[in-house]
C-alpha cells in the first residue's frame, strides 16, 4: 500500500524512523520519504545512508504547526513518532515535554487534516497505560488525542490510530547496552532495579513491522497493542553476565515494577485478535462506523474476559535465556 505514496515520519532520525525508511525502501516503491525532525546533524548522518532520490528532510518541530502544514503537502501517510521519551528528564522538565508530547500531538493532527492526508499512526508507549509518570501521563493525553481526532475531520477523510507497544530491545535507554556497557568496562557486579520487575520486549523491527500491518487493519480510533513475549530483569542479566552477581539498586522515580499495555479498566472496550489486542474507542463517532469488531482487512475479533488485563506480570510467554540472547543478537543486526 505504499508504492507511489508520500510518507512523512515526524522525528524521523530517530531509531525507529531509520529502520522505519530502509524497510519502505527495502519492500516498496514509495514516491517520497520526508524525514521531519529538528536535528540537522543527525539528519546529515542519515543522509549518508538513505541517499536515495524518494529520500526529503525537512528540518522541524512539531511544535511548529505553520512548518508541519508546509511539510505534509501532499502527504498520503504519517507515522508520528517524535516525542520527549526519557522519564527523569521529562520529570525535571514536565513543560517541555508537555509542548512536545501533547501540543505537539496537536500540531500533527491539524496538520494532517489540513492536508487531507489519508491515515496517521502515532506510536505510543506501555507507559501511558495507567501513567504514575509525567512521560506516561502526555503519552495518554496524546493517545487520547489522536482517538478523538477521528471526530474532528469535517470534510476530510483523515484517520487516525496508535500503536502502542513495550520496551524496544536495544533502543536509546534501553537496558541492553547499559548492561553491555557494564560488561564491556569489566564491572564486578550488575545493577538491577527489583528482583520481581518484568517488561514487555520487542525487537525494533518487529515494532516496525506492526506499523505497517496496522496501516491495512486501521479503520480509524483505535489503539493496537502486540502480543509479545515478557523477561525477567534477573534473567536478562544473567543472559548477559551469567558470572557477575546482582545488586538491588531500588526502583527509580516514575518506574513501575511491571508494565501494562491493556488495563484492566478499559477490558469492556478490548477486543482480542489472533496475533493483537485493540482498545476501541470510549468515544462515539459521528461519520463513521463504530464497529470495530472486524478490521479492515477482515480480521475478526473477540470482547476479552471481564476484568482482563495484559501486563508484563501476567503475560503468557515469557523469554528464556536463549531468547533473550537471541533478541538482543537480532537487536545488534
């Protein structure tokens, strides 16, 4: 669905936008490419990579809704990654992130509304499901926002949805390479936060990949959650070091010991699919349908029990050993 599109990526430089564009140029023909983000030397960077004639930069914020208007001329899709996602810092610094994150949010969806763009997808984070953190609490403003957006097209024919998913293996301020670092400068021993703290894990391109497939399924409102594996933090880095001993540093301020993707408040409006789970809308649309029982591509599915809840704690599956290796491995490619 994305030969001879016009795709923009807010905060595209990003780890996910760069694994974001070699996968549409690896898979597609695309027309354009545009790479918005607000660093210039990273956008140098990437241009040394991703040279090809689809490839456009723009500089810019998503502050800036005159520069976004200018920038999603034309545009037929939008991924909105760009956000302020460092939890102490935006701790410290609650308004910048609260322009970035929400009035950002704002921006992009004017933007694409005056442009008549056809689907938008803005990634969230397992932290917005039930925030205790400032970082949490713009992501769900934001989440909310882009649902509701659905409601505000007039005219248009713009949709939105989120795709909302755990920690990225290997990711700016993941664990990984602070514990490779760790080994690497021959530490004696491994900090961990809490013996019982799990997380969701997900390959950056297995959250790549997700994107793509919810442009098919998207009708427009709702928020897609992936069925993906749980680890340990002591089993990570025993992966990692299995000769070093642990040491509990306690839990970090607006950290949680296990993290929620679908919360148990919002299971009258989750629906379960083979390989997903959609939170549906809490709202009601007044030019569109609001079944969401069936995606757009025909996948069906079903309410989810009473009181059900997808957190890292109660997952299902969680990585061995071997497979966290084997992630991280995959991560490093």
């Amino acid at each position: 669905m994305f030969n001879n599109k016009n795709i923009l990526i807010t905060g595209g430089t990003g780890s996910f936008g760069k694994l974001f564009v070699k996968t549409l140029l690896e898979r597609y023909q695309p027309r354009r490419i545009i790479v918005y983000s607000r660093d210039e030397l990273k956008q140098y960077e990437m241009q040394q990579t991703f040279n090809h004639s689809s490839m456009r930069y723009f500089i810019g914020d998503v502050r800036d809704r005159e520069r976004l208007n200018q920038a999603m001329n034309g545009v037929d899709y939008v991924i909105h990654a760009a956000a302020l996602k460092q939890v102490p810092a935006a701790e410290y610094n609650p308004t910048e992130c609260i322009k970035t994150n929400i009035n950002g949010a704002e921006n992009v969806i004017g933007a694409a509304i005056t442009n008549n763009v056809e689907k938008v997808i803005a990634l969230s984070t397992d932290k917005a499901a039930n925030p205790i953190n400032l970082y949490g609490a713009t992501k769900l403003a934001s989440d909310k926002l882009f649902v509701a957006a659905n409601n505000m097209t007039g005219g248009h024919n713009t949709h939105f949805s989120v795709v909302r998913y755990g920690n990225v293996v290997g990711s700016r301020g993941s664990v990984v390479p602070f514990f490779k670092k760790l080994i690497d400068n021959k530490a004696t021993e491994i900090p961990i936060t809490h013996k019982s703290m799990t997380r969701f894990w997900i390959t950056l391109q297995q959250g790549v990949d997700f994107v793509l497939k919810n442009f098919d399924r998207m009708l427009g409102g709702e928020i897609f959650v992936p069925k993906i594996p749980s680890m340990r933090i002591t089993d990570l880095a025993h992966a990692m070091a299995p000769d070093l001993p642990t040491k509990i540093i306690g839990i970090r301020p607006g950290e949680k010991l296990h993290e929620i993707m679908c919360p148990a408040d919002d299971f009258y409006h989750t629906l379960e699919f083979d390989d997903h789970f959609v939170i549906t809308p809490t709202i009601s649309f007044t030019s569109r349908s609001n079944k969401f029982g069936e995606n757009a591509i025909g996948e069906k599915g079903q309410k989810v029990e009473e009181g059900f809840e997808y957190n890292s704690k109660n997952n299902t599956v969680f990585l061995t050993t071997e497979q966290l290796l084997a992630f991280n491995k995959l991560a490093e490619e």
